[in-house]
C-alpha cells in the first residue's frame, strides 16, 4: 500500500494572522491522520508600507497561499481528498487550484510513478465558513520585482531602471536555505538600497522534512506557485501596482517527450493567464502580475545579460551550489548556462566565471545529449528550449579556434549547418506584457 492509499485526506484544519510590535505573523495547521504541521510566514513591520490595510482582504489572501503553501505538506502522501476545513471555495475556485496541484506536481508523480488521470487525482472538499470582504480602490503604483540571483532577475532589474525609485526587490525566504546571498549582490549591484528590498520569510515545518527520509512521496513542488501568492500578498502589503516576473517563453516546455510534465509548470504562461484570472476575479484587478520577458526566449536574455558583464562574478542559477552561493559544475544546470555563454564570450571567461569549463569534460556527454537530443527527456531544471541550446552549441562550433572534447562530440553527431533555426529572430506574442513596459524594451506595441 502506497502513501496515498494509506493516508487518503489532508487537511488545512485553520489559520491565523496577528500583528505584534515588530512583525505581522502567519500560521497555518495542516494534517495528515495524526501528523501535524505548523508552518509560519513572518513580514517584518518595516517591510509594510501600506497606510490603508483592510483586515479583512488580507485575511482572504492569506487564506489562498495558505491552499499553495499546503502542496509542501500534501505532495507527501498526495491524497485523494485535500480539505479545506477553514473556508470556503467556489467550483471555479476549485478548479483553479485542482489543476495547479496537478500540472506543479506532475514531475513528483513521474519520479514516483503515481500515474494519476486528472479527473481521479484530487478532490477538493470545502467546510468552513465564507470569508467576506471589500475589494480595494485603485490607489496602487510601482514594481514589485522578485528576485533570484540568476540572469533573468538581472535583466529586469536593468530593463526597470528608468523606474527605479518605484521599485521594491522582492526576496523569498525558506528557513532551510541560507541567506540567498546572490539576489541581494545583483540587487545591490542593480543600485538598490537596503530600504527598497521587503522579505517574506517562511519558516517550513521540521516534520515534513523528517518525513521526506521516510519513505512518502519527495520531490519537486511548484515553487514559482508559492511565490506568485507571497509575491501578492506584499504587493499589497506595500501598495504596489505591478508584480514583475522574469519568466521567459521558454518555460513552456515540456521535460518528457509525449507528455505534458513541466518542471517549469508555474513558469509557464498557462500558470501566469490563470492566476491574472484568479486574482482579477477573486483578489482585485488593480494589481497585475506578468512575466516582463515571457517575449523573449533564453537565447536572447542571455544576450541582453552580458550588456552588463559587472553581473558575471555575481550572479547565480545552479540549484544544487544555491546553498553555499556557488556553481557546482556538476550539474545539468550548470552545463546548461555554460553552453548558453560559450558563443558569445568563449572558453577563457567562462573558465574565469566558473572555475573550469564542463565543456572540455566527457563524463558530461550523457547529459549534453539530454539537452538537445529530441529522443531524450529534458533534464528537470529550468533550462531553455532543446532548439535554442542547439542553436548556442551550432554557434560556438562555428566560431575559429579550439573545440572543446563536448563541442567536438557535438560536431561530430549532431551538428548540421543546414538545420534552420527560429531562435534569433524569436518574439512570443503570448504574454501578458502592458504597453509601456514594451517600450522599456523597444517596442512600440504588442505587435512588435
């Protein structure tokens, strides 16, 4: 008998949200059977500047990344009936949040081979009382920026410069990770000062990681989900207009071929359309949150990055070095943003940035093909599409000089000089990009 079938309810019993001298606190009480889980989301008072808080919508929201905070909790056992004892849903509502705990732990169920249909997979069960409050008027401006300490962030850091001074840098804080010390060394690169960066730190509950060395079910949950309701909350909390993310079209892509599992999924512009929906509908349209580069594949972020080589020393993607601020060089990741580099400032500076150059490296063959090879699944990381890494490994070969022992195995089995590509010329007109921050790019209109 497998997790689910042994634990087939979870429940988010309640929450509450108090204010003390220096912090507004969160706490949310989640349970499977007799396991019980006390996670809490702290804000410092100093990152609140809103003068017109309503208790009540910020009840509500709290309420709603209490649901995606509980995907922590529930992928553990993935049970077949998620209840909500402490308020109410609408079908929509449901709905919602039925295909957003499917579609984000679609890799989970993959890596554990829980083949669930989506009808079977999760019923949403509603007992508690309905909330009622007044929407806000329209007195937001300015960006809310959440940061990483990748390129992207950079990127749109710079793109709203001319918008500095309405701007907050957004960090998301896990107590499991260390201080993330790459966001605040492009943040602070990128001209900002202490005071225009706000924290929303989540503390997850040490039981939940007792039990991932258990036996129930590990692996990866939509992050990016998470931090779309974190990033809402402070929105508000800060009176902030804009919540401007920095996920590329390239998210779109599937990892396995055939299927539609998407380590990405909540970068993706299907998550980004249904939550504007979500919150338009159930929050307030006065806040607005989109992707500033979903035009753009990674091919031309990359491009747009090394306008500003000062952010080389400082930036940061690799997941498995996130812990320690370094680039583990071991990785699919890693191997990913040095093939993503390669053409455009050679073996030198990437030895310089990263220490060594995995290109030069045979043992990374296997994974050299996962990225580009059409008869592979994708590696389950946030890399670019298998069109765009082969279009950057085409470019490097044909540069003069020297082939790394990756770029001359490349050259060898896959390269082909006639193979035509829509990579430079790309422009994504699925977005959800407002006119004037696509003339902070150099467009007049959505048109292009």
């Amino acid at each position: 008998m497998n997790a689910r079938e042994q634990h087939p309810q979870f429940v988010f019993e309640d929450f509450m949200v108090q204010k003390t001298e220096e912090a507004l606190e969160a706490k949310f009480f989640y349970r499977i059977d007799n396991y019980r889980f006390q996670p809490t989301v702290t804000i410092r008072k100093e990152y609140i500047t809103n003068p017109c808080l309503d208790e009540d919508f910020l009840d509500n929201l709290f309420f709603n990344y209490g649901i995606i905070n509980a995907i922590n909790y529930y992928k553990l056992t993935c049970s077949p009936e998620f209840i909500i004892a402490c308020g109410v849903l609408d079908d929509t509502q449901k709905e919602f949040f039925k295909k957003l705990f499917y579609s984000g732990l679609s890799e989970l169920r993959y890596r554990n081979h829980l083949d669930l249909s989506y009808e079977e997979s999760l019923k949403i069960i509603t007992t508690g009382k309905q909330r009622s409050f007044s929407k806000p008027i329209d007195t937001f401006h300015g960006n809310l920026i959440p940061v990483g300490g990748g390129k992207d962030s950079v990127v749109t850091l710079e793109l709203l410069k001319k918008e500095q001074q309405e701007n907050l840098c957004f960090l998301y804080q896990r107590n499991i990770y260390p201080l993330d010390e790459a966001s605040r060394n492009v943040i602070q690169e990128a001209g900002y000062s202490k005071e225009q960066i706000v924290t929303f730190d989540v503390t997850l509950d040490p039981l939940m990681l007792e039990l991932n060395k258990q036996g129930f079910y590990n692996g990866h949950v939509p992050f990016s989900a998470n931090l779309a309701f974190a990033s809402y909350i402070m929105a508000y909390l800060n009176n902030k207009k804009y919540i401007v993310l920095s996920n590329e079209a390239s998210a779109n892509e599937a990892n396995v071929k055939g299927q539609s599992i998407n380590h990405q999924y909540s970068k993706s512009f299907t998550f980004e359309k249904d939550f504007r929906a979500y919150t338009d509908t159930y929050f307030t349209p006065h806040i607005r949150y989109f992707s500033l580069l979903r035009c753009w594949n990674e091919y031309r972020i990359i491009e747009e990055f090394l306008k500003h080589p000062n952010y080389l020393p400082l930036f940061r993607s690799c997941n498995v070095g996130s812990k320690k601020n370094i680039w583990c060089m071991d990785c699919s990741k890693c191997l990913y943003v040095t093939i993503m580099l390669y053409p455009h400032i050679g073996e030198d500076q990437i030895k310089e940035i990263f220490g060594k150059n995995m290109l030069d490296d045979e043992k990374y063959q296997d994974l050299l093909c996962s990225l580009i090879d059409e008869d592979e699944d994708k590696p389950f990381e946030c890399v670019g599409t298998k069109e765009e890494i082969d279009y950057a490994l085409k470019k490097s070969v044909e540069k003069q000089g020297h082939l790394p022992k990756l770029l001359a195995y490349y050259k060898e089995h896959f390269y082909d000089p006639k193979r035509q590509y829509h990579v430079e010329d790309y422009f994504n007109q699925e977005h959800l990009i407002e006119p004037k921050f696509l003339k902070m790019m150099g467009y007049e209109d959505n048109e292009r």
